[in-house]
C-alpha cells in the first residue's frame, strides 16, 4: 500500500469512527466509547497534518502551472520562490506524517520493570550496578516518575549484585526501552593502588508492565513458593515467611518479591513482574519471526552484546548501536540522559521508517 492510499484508509476510518461516537449505542456502552474516543484522538492530527499535505500539494502543482506560464523574468523569480516554499513545505509535512504512520508500541506508555545485574569484573561491577540504578532513579525523579525497590541482593564492598525496581510514569517504557543491554564501565576502582583502569560490565533489562488484559497466564502453570525475607533484624525484621517466589513452569521463568509487607503484596507484585518477562518473551519470538535477519540491537534488544561503554578516564559515555559519545560522566550518571534518550529513539524511528518503506515497495 502506498503513502496516500494508507492515508486515504486512515480517514476513512476517521470519519466511521467519528460517525459511531454519535451514535447512541456506542455512547451508552462506556468501554466502548472509551476506546473510540482514544482512537479518534490518535487519528485526529494525522488527518489535519495530511489535509494540510494535500493543501501544500495543491499549492506546489499550482505554482508549477504559473511559473511554466510567466511570461517575464522578474514573475519567473516571484514563482520560482513561490514554488522552492511550497516544495518545501510538502517535503516537510511528507516527513511528519510518514513518521506518523510508523506504529505506536503499545506498550510505550506502560510503567516499566527494570532488573540491573552485575556482571563481569566483581565488586567493581556491583558497583557499577549501583551507579546504573542511581542513574535511572534520578531521571525518573527528573521526569516526575516514581520508583520502588521490589527486590535487591546487596553487595559487600556497596552497589549491587543484583536489584530489580519499577518506574511508573506515562511513557516510561517508551523512554527506558533501548536501555536493556550489556553496559560496559572503564575506571580505575577506588581499591586500585597502582591506578590500573578495570573493565567491568552489568545487564539491564527494562519488561513493559502489563496486566491481564494483554497476557493471560494459566493459573495451573505457576508454582508459588513462601520464605522469610533477610533484613536488618529489629522491629521491623520479618518473623513470617512473607516473600514470595512464583515460577512458571512451562518456561521456568521465576520471580521473587521480597520488599512488601505481606504475603498478599508480595504475591501481586511478583506476578506483575511476571506477566511483563512472558509478555516480552512472546514480542521477542514475534520480532524474530517477523525479522529474523536484522540485527540492530536497538530493535530487537538483544542483551548478548555491550550496547554502551562508560570511559571514566575519557570522561566519555558511548553507546555502540548508533555511534554517539557524549561527555561529561557525572552529569550523565546524575540522571541528565535526555539527550540519549532522545537519539536512540530518533535511531528507532529511522530504522522503522526503512523498514516501513522496505515493505511498501516488495
């Protein structure tokens, strides 16, 4: 299909939508309502911007017409800036609403579950897990987001063995989403007596938080097991088997929540988590299905290979996938990552909108 007749389909499924939202069935279903409503609104400035595509069109052959029948040089160079405006104009809105066509993720404005685990280069590398997790927590803070620790391992020396935390906000997976991957960090560790440079790395993952009504689980397919949360004794050390470890047997995919308060709390959470690994598990059996031979990394998330390298000493931060280097670590490592958020996912655009015209021309 090519770009207007996809267009030309959007409105007119615009128009029926629009005629159904008057419609006195429609508005005495609420659900039903809801979701037209939410679609209208998704259509609505596709429709403007294409109707002004066509206007800036319209404009563009015109000036054609009258710039083949100036019949002076001084109305030939009036015309040619007419028209130099008005392809410009075209090109321009070509750009914003073939971005537009490129599908949402539905999943991207879903909270996220991020789990951060060291890797190679031990307690430099918890460490380094920390300094990740800090990182996150502050940009979330930064967007207006709010985070919770669901389960930690601590490390001796400080930071993490492993931590696993959500961040719920509007558009926090959309934001988070070509963070998973094997981060990779190079600095000389504090208990370096001869100023040798390490190389150390931790995984991140980022899971879209999804609910029942994206990915049904069989309740007959979850063990669920019950043990005492560690904590630091006192008053508040738990005398009750209060976390909880819930595995999925066909997969063996196995989520413990030790964090809340009770077992029922802990419970919930740990089949959130859950539903988001499975969820990701089938979209990524369906990426490659669909796409088996790409191998961007910011597509497909694959976690394999270091995505980004950390050079303290350079006091640069790189991330491989699309080639950028930013400077200045402490502000980055602050929370400031705006700026790379926005590249990787300028990166993601672009590859969607090959692929997208790779298609419409088999």
């Amino acid at each position: 299909m090519d770009f207007k007749s996809a267009l030309d389909k959007l409105r007119e499924e615009f128009e029926e939508v629009q005629g159904s939202l008057s419609d006195p069935e429609v508005i005495g279903n609420q659900n039903r309502f809801r979701e037209l409503s939410m679609r209208h609104a998704e259509l609505q400035p596709v429709i403007e911007t294409y109707d002004r595509y066509l206007e800036a069109e319209r404009q563009h052959h015109e000036a054609d017409d009258l710039l083949a029948d100036a019949d002076s040089d001084e109305m030939r160079q009036f015309l040619q800036g007419e028209r130099d405006e008005a392809e410009a104009t075209v090109a321009g809105l070509y750009e914003e609403l073939t971005r537009m066509l490129v599908p949402k993720d539905p999943a991207d404005d879903n909270n996220v579950v991020v789990e951060i685990r060291a890797g190679t280069g031990g307690d430099e590398a918890a460490l380094f897990a920390g300094d990740l997790f800090d990182m996150y927590t502050r940009y979330a803070e930064l967007k207006g987001w709010q985070t919770a620790v669901v389960a930690d391992t601590p490390s001796d020396m400080g930071g993490y063995k492993e931590i696993v935390f959500t961040v719920e906000g509007k558009g926090a997976y959309g934001a988070l989403r070509h963070e998973s991957g094997v981060h990779r960090v190079q600095r000389v560790p504090e208990t370096e007596s001869q100023g040798r440079i390490h190389t150390s790395a931790a995984t991140v993952a980022v899971l879209p938080e999804v609910e029942d009504i994206d990915f049904e689980m069989d309740t007959s397919d979850l063990q669920f097991d019950t043990f005492r949360a560690g904590g630091p004794g006192g008053q508040h050390m738990q005398k009750n088997d209060t976390a909880v470890r819930v595995t999925h047997k066909p997969t063996g995919i196995s989520v413990a929540c030790t964090k809340e308060r009770s077992q029922r709390q802990n419970r919930e959470k740990a089949l959130q988590i859950l539903r988001a690994k499975l969820y990701e598990s089938e979209l990524q059996k369906q990426q490659q299905e669909i796409a088996e031979s790409r191998k961007s990394q910011i597509k497909s998330g694959d976690r394999s290979e270091k995505i980004r390298t950390y050079n303290f000493p350079q006091d640069r931060l790189t991330d491989h996938r699309i080639g950028l280097t930013l400077h200045n670590l402490p502000v980055l490592l602050s929370g400031e990552i705006d700026a790379l958020v926005q590249a990787l996912a300028e990166a993601y655009y672009q590859e969607c909108l090959a692929a997208q015209a790779a298609s419409a021309s088999e």
